[in-house]
C-alpha cells in the first residue's frame, strides 16, 4: 500500500515536471525580438523595441504581463489583445510607443487587467472610452502624455483604481468631479509636474483613502483659493513626497508649501466704507462701519491721522480721555464714538489685513453743533403761532370795541342834545333872526358846528358855501364817524336843503367837511 501522502506529492512532482515542459515550449515559441519567460510568479513576455507596430500574435495564451514598451504602437485597434488570444494579461505596459488612440474596444475581454501603463506617449485625453472593458484595473499610468484636462467623471468605469499616475503632462485644469468613483478606492494620486496653478479643493477632498498626493512641480498659485485644499491637506494629513512650491503670489515664490503657515495662503482683504461720508452730532453717539471680505479674515483696525484707535480706549468720561468703541461681527466692523465732539471731526480710516496684504478706507465724519431741543423749538412755535392768533384776534375786539363805543357815544350824543332844549333855544333864534332878515328865504347857510368844547356848543355864522372853521382838531373825529354813519352826500344833502333847518334835530349833527375859515 502506497500513503496517500506519498501519493499526493508525486502527483505534485510530475505535475511541476509537466508545467516545465510546457514553459519550455512557450519559451521555444518566444517571438524573435520578444523575451518570455516567468517573473514574479507570472507568465511574463517582453517585447522591448521590437519595431512592434501592432500586438503580436502567437503569444502563448496564459501570458499574464507583456511589456511592449518602446515600440510604434501608434494606435490600439478593437480587440487587438483578444484576436492574440492574450485574454488572461494582467499588466500590460504599452509606454514610449508614440500611442495617440485607443479604439473604445482595444481592451475587450481583458477582464483580468489590472495593471496598465500607457505614459511617454502622445494621448491628448484620458482614454475614459476604454474603460469599461477592463473594470478590474487597479494602477493606471498616463505620465507623460499631453493631457491638458482632466474630465469629469474620467474614471467611473475603474472603480478599483487604487493608484494613479498623471505626473508631466500638461494638466491645467482638473475638472471639479475628475477623480468621481474613486472616492473609497484611490491611494496614491501623481500630478506632480503639470502646469496647475490652483485646484478645487472639493476634487480632492472626496478621496478618503489618499495615502500620497504628489503635486510638485506645479506652478502653483498659492491664493486663497488654494487655501482649502492646502487645509485638508493638513487636516488629514495626507503624506506628499516631494513638497509642492509656490510659484505665485511674488511674497511666495519658490516657497514650499511645508514651510508656510496656512493663513499664507491668502487674498488680499477688500474693504470699504458702508457711508464714505458721515455725520455725527455732538453730544450724541456715532458710529462709522466699514465692510469687509478677505480670506482669510483680515483684522481691521481703525486709525485716526496714523494713530490707531483702540477699542474701550479711554475707558471712562471721568479721565477726560474719549471713548471709542471697535465692534467686529458679521464681516464688518463698526466704530462708535461715544457722545461727539465737535473736534471729533475728521477722516477715519479703517484698514484691513492678513498675510496677502492690506487694504483701507476712509470716512470723513462731519460733526454738527448740538441744536436746541427740537421739542422745545416745536412749543415756541405754537406759542408764537398762538400768540399771533391771539393779537390779530385781541386787535379785531379792540377795533370791534372803538367802532362799538364811537357809535354808542354818537348815540349819546344826539341823546344827550335832545335834552339840552337851551341850547337849541339860542340856535331857533339864530335862525329866526336869519328868517326875519330875509323874508323867509334863506340866503345864508348857517353852519352849526356842534362842537363839543367844554360841554358848550357854538354857532358860527358863515357865507355861503363856506365851511364853519372847525377850532379843534379833536372833533374830526366825530364828524368823520358822522361822515360814516349816515354817508357824505346825505349829510351835505340834508344840511344844504332848506328844509333842515326846519328840523331842530338835524342841527346838532356836525358838517362833515370843514375847511378853514378864510
Ligand atoms: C520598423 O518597422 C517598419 C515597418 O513597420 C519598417 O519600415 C522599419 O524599417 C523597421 N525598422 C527597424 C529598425 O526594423
Ligand atoms: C492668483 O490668484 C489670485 C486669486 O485668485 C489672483 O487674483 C491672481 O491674479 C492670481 N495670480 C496669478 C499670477 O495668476
Ligand atoms: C451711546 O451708546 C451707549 C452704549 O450703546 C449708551 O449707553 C449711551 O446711552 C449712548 N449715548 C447716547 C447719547 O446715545
Ligand atoms: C471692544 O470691546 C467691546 C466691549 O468689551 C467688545 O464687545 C468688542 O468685541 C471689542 N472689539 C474688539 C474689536 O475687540
Ligand atoms: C463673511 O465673509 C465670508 C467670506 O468673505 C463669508 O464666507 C461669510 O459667510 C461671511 N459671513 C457673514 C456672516 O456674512
Ligand atoms: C449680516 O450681513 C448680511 C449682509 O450684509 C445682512 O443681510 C445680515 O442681516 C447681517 N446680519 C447681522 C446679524 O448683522
């Protein structure tokens, strides 16, 4: 009886024995300028510039690496690795071949790709059209091509892509979703050599699992918008082996980017004056705000003719000193100063900095003179108004009064001259004598002439026509409210008319015009 174990390891033998065979047979089967032979482990056929300008054919099946770098492999057509019957390759490196396409279809079937390096070659694009024949594929290398741009979603259909080399191609812009589907995949990242300036930090940020990011010899502008990645970066730790430099701003150049400070990597702040012109009134509080943006914040001072102006400087009134007050928030900040003086005008300046830079404005406070209490002006004006009111109205009673009194005094008068029958005695006389001399006629007009002097009446005698001299001035008065009571002509009317002097009554009333006796 023969132990199983025995058995079982000469089984193992004689199989070894024929896997060398056959090896044996490959390797006699090894096209001339191609060498085949086992390395690491794997079936591995090399064709180093071999003048290969397509895939060679009669390659023994179970080839697992082919390297046919430096060949003139100018394009990779449909199927090419699969009409060689190559469908088992794991690697294939296709480098220095002058490649400038790749037909969608020249990895079909290679479902066991995972290693595959087309750099030094003359692809303009990531060759993403390709991508999904060989969805295995682990480590991609496209250095050295010149690939200007990395599209979105350039490596969706290699999700396991685990390492990625695009280092010296021409690589400006990295689309914002170029690195898509490879967030819990991709390790190591090269885009070390090309002519980046900044990158969205959001393209990267997604990679959780990034073991190196290699962003050297990039023409770097090291701004803010560089700032989060630079942040990240540093937050996570996230290792790079030779350190990247800064080309731009000029206060950076050259510098790496181990060497600085995050908040170097900044914009200059803008800032200015939410009202460039102010007006403050004394006594009372003011307050001047200038806005402000930067990344990273700037810190904003305010200065009054280059002296800065402290916050809560001159903490108290008691001390004489003025007290100002500086408030940041919400991107602004606000100087306050407490109770104005007119000598508090002026130009203040608030200036903003941080590591790119300073900017400033100013504002010009105006302080005007305290004016009296508005309150208090409002109540002298409604007194004046009513003052007014009250004296044109007070002016109206008096003259009320005057017209009231004259008339009631003109009342009186005739009143009072009724009674005094004597006097009108003396006037009947006057009178009659005047008829007697004339037979009846009247020739002369007696101007009676009440006058009021002493109490005493007169009677003058005048010519015709003429006026009874009046003697004093006061009774102008008189005959002028006469004048306006009963009216001019009526007046004269009456008086010329013979027949008044019939009517006792009408002789007391006062001519109207008098003129000076001649
Ligand atoms: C390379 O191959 C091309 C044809 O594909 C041929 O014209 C050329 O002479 C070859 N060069 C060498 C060095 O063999
Ligand atoms: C660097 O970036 C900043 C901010 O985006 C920009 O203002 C500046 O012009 C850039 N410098 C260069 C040289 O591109
Ligand atoms: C000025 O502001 C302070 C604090 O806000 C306040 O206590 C004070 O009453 C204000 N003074 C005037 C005159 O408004
Ligand atoms: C100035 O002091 C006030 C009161 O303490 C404070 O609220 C404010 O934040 C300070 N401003 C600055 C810029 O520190
Ligand atoms: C302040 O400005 C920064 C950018 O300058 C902005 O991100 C932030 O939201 C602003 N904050 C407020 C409260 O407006
Ligand atoms: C902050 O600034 C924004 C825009 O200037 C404004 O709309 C908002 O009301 C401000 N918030 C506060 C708390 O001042």
């Amino acid at each position: 009886m023969i132990p199983p174990q025995l058995t079982m390891s000469s089984f193992h033998l004689h199989l070894a024995i024929v896997i060398g065979f056959c090896t044996q047979m490959v390797l006699a089967d090894c096209p001339r300028l191609c060498e085949c032979k086992w390395k690491s482990g794997k079936e591995s056929v090399s064709c180093p510039n071999a003048n290969l300008s397509s895939v060679p054919l009669h390659l023994e099946a179970g080839t697992q690496v082919l390297d046919l770098s430096r060949n003139n492999l100018v394009t990779v057509k449909h199927d090419e690795f699969g009409k060689a019957g190559l469908l088992n390759l794991q690697k294939v490196y296709i480098s220095q071949c002058r490649l400038k396409s790749l037909e969608r279809y020249a990895f079909r079937k290679l479902i066991n790709l995972v290693e595959l390096d087309l750099s030094h070659n003359a692809l303009t694009t990531v060759p993403s059209h390709t991508f999904d024949s060989i969805p295995e594929l682990r480590e991609l290398k496209l250095n050295n091509n010149p690939i200007q741009r990395i599209h979105n979603d350039a490596f969706v259909n290699v999700p396991q892509l685990i390492r990625l080399e695009l280092s010296e191609c021409r690589i400006t812009t990295v689309e914002p979703r170029a690195f898509y589907g490879l967030e819990t995949t991709l390790e190591w990242l090269k885009l070390d050599y090309n002519k980046l300036t900044e990158v969205l930090s959001s393209s990267f940020t997604i990679l959780q699992n990034l073991h190196g990011l290699e962003l050297a010899g990039n023409p770097w502008n090291c701004s803010c918008p560089l700032r989060p990645l630079r942040e990240w970066m540093l937050r996570k730790n996230v290792p790079f082996g030779i350190p990247p430099v800064c080309q731009n701003p000029k206060r950076l150049h050259s510098k790496p980017w181990d060497k600085l400070d995050l908040d170097e990597f900044a914009c200059i702040p803008e800032i200015f004056a939410y009202e460039s012109k102010t007006r403050g009134v004394e006594g009372k509080n003011v307050t001047m705000t200038c806005r402000i943006a930067g990344i990273p914040e700037p810190s904003v001072r305010w200065l009054l003719k280059n002296k800065v102006i402290a916050n809560l400087s001159g903490a108290s009134y008691s001390n004489g000193k003025k007290l100002y007050m500086v408030h940041l928030q919400n991107n602004s900040s606000d100087l306050t100063i407490f109770s104005a003086d007119l000598q508090d005008a002026g130009v203040y300046v608030c200036a903003a900095e941080n590591k790119a830079g300073r900017a400033e404005a100013s504002v010009t406070l105006a302080v005007i003179r305290k004016p009296p209490e508005t309150a208090f002006n409002n109540k002298i004006l409604i007194a004046s108004v009513i003052t007014g009111i009250a004296l044109v109205l007070a002016s109206c009673l008096i003259a009320l009064c005057i017209y009231s009194v004259r008339k009631k005094q003109m009342l009186t008068w005739r009143t009072r001259e009724c009674r005094r029958e004597d006097n009108y005695e003396k006037i009947e006389m006057n009178h009659k004598v005047a008829g007697n001399s004339n037979g009846g006629a009247v020739q002369a007009e007696i101007a009676v002439v009440a006058t009021k002097k002493n109490g005493e009446y007169r009677v003058v005698p005048v010519a015709d026509n003429e006026e009874v001299e009046e003697e004093e001035e006061g009774n102008a008065n008189v005959e002028v409210a006469a004048k306006k009571v009963w009216g001019d002509s009526a007046i004269e009317k009456r008086w010329n008319s013979p027949e008044h002097l019939l009517d006792p009554e009408d002789l007391h009333i006062p001519r109207r015009t008098l003129q000076e006796a001649r």
